[in-house]
C-alpha cells in the first residue's frame, strides 16, 4: 500500500465505515477499504485490442492477470493523465480489477449515520453513488462514495455479439453475489495483511486504529529497547514508535525504503509499528484460522500469535498476530515455514514430481509483437515466417478484409494486415515488418505483422485464461501468459482470426485468386 495514506478519526463508536479517498479532476471521491486489496503505482499495463475505451489493458498483479480501468472514463469525466501522483486501487469484484485514479487521499474511517444521499452537485450521476460525506477540513469537501456495482451494470452490462454478458458485467455480479454472500455470513473475519521482509503477518481489522505515513519527525528515547524507534505525536497525542523488523529480530529495512506506520490501539492506549508495507485487507471465514501447531505453541516465542491462516490452498501463510501481548512485551516471534510439517523426504519428492511434471509439459510459441505489444502464437499453428514482398497484387473483387495477394513459392497467399485485424493504426510497411502463415479454413493465409521476436519455450502449465474484457477479444486473446519477468504475452486462437463468414469468402475467392494471379505472372 502507498506510504502516504493516513486515517482521520478516533471515534470507537458502532456503524464506521473505513474508506479510501482519492481525487478524480477536482473532485474528492470514495471506496469501502473491504473492497481494495492494495493500493499500487501505475504498472503500465499491456494493451488489449477490441475492448472498450475505458479498459487500459492487463498486468500481472499479486500473482494473476489483471485487467486495468480508466475510472475517469468509467464515470464520464474524460481521460486520466498519467504521471508520478496516479496510482492503481486493485479492487476485489469477484476477480482483481486495478482503478486508476488521480491520487490517493488517505484512509479513514466514516460515522455511517453522517452519510447522506447523493445530491445533483457533481459532474457524475448520482445513481453512480452511495452517497455522499461532508469532510470537516479547511476546504469544505464533500467526499462522493462511488457505487462500483451500478457503475459496472451501467457501463458493461449489456450483452455481447455471442449473447454472453461481458467480463466486468460478471464481475459485478460476482461482487454482489459476495456482498450477499457476505451479509449472510456473521462469522466473516477481516484481516489487514502487512509484509516485514517479505514475510507476512496480520492483525485483525478492529484492532487497527489507522494506517500513516513514517512521520517526518521522531523524538528519540535513550537507552530505550533496540526495538523503539522513539515517540511520535499524531493529533495532540503522543505514543511509542516500534520497529516491526527489530521486534521480529529481522534485518533493519534498506535505507532507501519506505515504511508505513501501523497504529494499533487498545482502550486509550496506542502503539504503532514501522512496517515494510500494508498489503490488503483480506476477508475470510473464521475456520480458516487455525491454532498455532503444538510443536510451535511450546516456543516462548510463538506466544504473540494468536492463529495461523492458509491462503491459496496452503501457499499463502499468515501468522495473525495477538495485540494483547504486543502491549506488555516486545518477545521476537519466530518465522513459520509453511514446508515445516512435511518432512524432507516428502518436499524432495514433491520436487522430483515437479520436475518431471515440468519436463512432460512443455510447448513452443513464436512470439510477434504489434504496436509495441507482445502476442504469441503456438509454433504447431505456424507454416512459415516470411518477408514482404517488394509489392502485393490486389485482385479484384477480393474480400475487403485481406491487403493484397502474394506468390509464395507458386501458390497464391491471401495477406490481412493483422493492425487491421486487432483495430490498430496502420504502418507503412517496412523491412522489420514479417508474414506469418498460417492455415485458415483449408485456406494457406498470410498476417503481417511489426516483428517477430522469438520462439519461447515454456510450461503449459504456466498459460492462463485472460479476464473477459470484451466478447471479440475473448474469442481471439482468450489466454495469456506471465513471463518470469513479469511481462504478458497474449496468445491468439488463429481459429477465431476470421468470422465465419471471412472464412467462406477466404475459400470462394481462392480459385479466382489462383488464376488471376497465374495470369498476371505471365
């Protein structure tokens, strides 16, 4: 999460509601902090054709595929303008969804009897908000609370080419169906994830009071323990300053790292923890939290925690920490190894199945990009890569759809530019550009592409399904792979690269093209 949030109230009264602010143009909007996982630069994500204006692309964030969303477009106030203050609120609607907004405001918590109905005084509808919150600051803001569910049902809800609801449209579906789910179920627990080292710990969400930037300012404490930083004051009051890492007996944080501040409060008590970053805030059921096993229940210093939660099928471990202790003593809490209850022949095996699982399960894609976006291609589905020709024969009464025809060793090749395929600008054609030839239909088709990059070599198990963005880009880019650099690659369905009936014109056409073709040669 961005180290410059901070929260804004005290109250411990019943029926709060903890929000993140953000501006979009001049204007303060707001969303529930249940529905943002975490709050992240703008990762420039990989462009996708045929999908809405308002879809930016896709990145790979926290371990899946992401699609990206302008949300000034979203809501109608023109386009944003990125620069070093945008930031990305990757929200949970039933699969992750990254919002880019102006900037992040801060994180706080509303009286829920202060909110009042939305009212004709912005540029976005007011059927698009919860309602709306008036901030007692110097400027007299009116904080708007964005409905995401009736933006996404407005924007995204009608039916696709192929009668099926588009992706965003289920997502919102997804969202409702988990707020229902989510009423429904009183023993729903949330928890803010935090990460020291690249380990990560938790405490429950009423425990957390606010969540702050590292204060500017620290006054230092003599002979204190190795793990106070010193006092901090926040509104008037002062409180002790801990580091999360000394605590942990873990290395102190790079120098050039920026740490967040966790305020903890138990009555009128406070305390805050220096952390490396907060992470999201996860919601589960209760019987997902387990005790802390015997064998680590016996170490003096497993005592601060209060239960252990598996997440993504046992991969995902966080220790949630008990607060109680953390206000009497500073014990050093041991790392738990989420590999500790197999035993080391058991995770050598495990290994060994791993790798020849991998060795079995290997293919081969030939790798092109266009408009500066990567795509890939089975090499099975690819007949041959080729160079332009000095020049393309147009045959009359061709489909409008293919650029020219050209003779590949004898035979007739239909060549479509794939930019006009995927709606992109079209290039003059240069020397990088190259053909593929693929087999459309029984039909040996050519595409040009801007280049071809590579035959990459990868685990199939390493492909998955990309998230709906449109029904045309489902069909053709409905997969994606994630490189161990974090880049995306969309693999294209040759299959779904023509309709129906292009294909049938592709195949009516081939004879006329042949002998045309042979007569001009001559």
């Amino acid at each position: 999460m961005n180290a410059t949030l901070q929260t804004d109230t005290d109250s411990d009264d019943g029926g709060l509601l903890q929000v993140v602010s953000f501006a979009l143009g001049q204007e303060t909007f707001a969303l529930p902090m249940t529905q943002v996982l975490e709050i992240m630069r703008y990762p420039e994500p990989v462009k996708v054709p045929m999908t809405p204006p308002s879809l930016l692309g896709l990145a790979g964030l926290r371990g899946s595929v992401s699609p990206i969303v302008d949300l000034r477009a979203l809501i109608g106030i023109g386009q944003s303008t990125i620069n070093d203050a945008s930031r990305v609120l990757l929200l949970d609607m039933g699969q992750s969804v990254g919002m880019v907004v102006d900037h992040v405001d801060r994180v706080m918590t509303l009286d829920s009897a202060c909110i009042e109905p939305a009212v004709e005084i912005s540029s976005v509808d007011t059927e698009l908000l919860r309602g709306v919150y008036r901030l007692e600051d110097n400027q007299q803001r009116l904080l708007q609370l964005l409905d995401l569910n009736a933006l996404m049902a407005r924007e995204f809800a009608g039916d696709s080419e192929d009668g099926s609801a588009g992706m965003l449209a289920s997502i919102g579906t997804a969202a409702n169906q988990s707020v229902v789910e989510d009423q429904e179920n009183d023993e729903l627990t949330q928890l803010v994830s935090l990460e020291v080292d690249h380990q990560e710990y938790a405490f429950r969400l009423g425990d957390v009071q606010e969540i702050l930037r590292y204060p500017d300012r620290i006054s230092r404490t003599p002979k204190a323990p190795a793990h106070v930083i010193g006092l901090m004051t926040r509104r008037g009051k002062t409180f002790p300053l801990f580091s999360m890492r000394a605590w942990l007996a873990l290395p102190p944080s790079p120098a050039d790292s920026e740490q967040v501040v966790v305020v903890l409060r138990r009555g009128q008590v406070r305390l805050a923890l220096a952390v490396d970053q907060v992470k999201e805030v996860v919601r589960l059921d209760e019987k997902h939290l387990e005790p802390v096993p015997d064998v680590l229940a016996r170490d003096p210093s497993m005592q601060d925690v209060a239960a252990i939660c598996r997440l993504d099928e046992g991969r995902r471990l966080l220790s949630l920490l008990a607060t109680d202790p953390l206000f009497v003593t500073a014990n050093t809490l041991a790392l738990v190894d989420p590999q500790a209850e197999k035993s080391p022949q058991e995770q050598d095996a495990a290994m060994t199945d791993a790798t020849n699982e991998e060795q079995n399960d290997e293919c081969q894609l030939v790798v092109f990009t266009l408009d500066e976006q990567q795509y890939g291609i089975s090499i099975e589905q690819v007949q041959e890569i080729t160079r332009l020709p000095e020049r393309f024969y147009h045959v009359p009464k061709s489909p409008d759809f293919i650029e020219g025809m050209m003779n590949l060793r004898g035979t007739v090749l239909p060549v479509v530019d794939m930019r006009t395929r995927f709606g992109v600008a079209g290039i003059e054609h240069n020397e990088r550009q190259r053909i593929l030839v693929l087999n459309l239909a029984g039909i040996t088709t050519g595409f040009v592409v801007d280049t071809v990059s590579e035959v990459r070599r990868l685990q199939r198990h390493t492909i998955e399904p990309a998230p709906r963005l449109s029904a045309a880009q489902q069909k053709l880019l409905g997969e994606v792979v994630r490189t161990p650099d974090n880049q995306l690659i969309q693999l294209l369905d040759v299959n779904a690269l023509m309709s129906h009936d292009e294909q049938q014109a592709l195949v009516e056409s081939a004879d006329v093209n042949e002998s045309t073709l042979s007569t001009a040669n001559q």
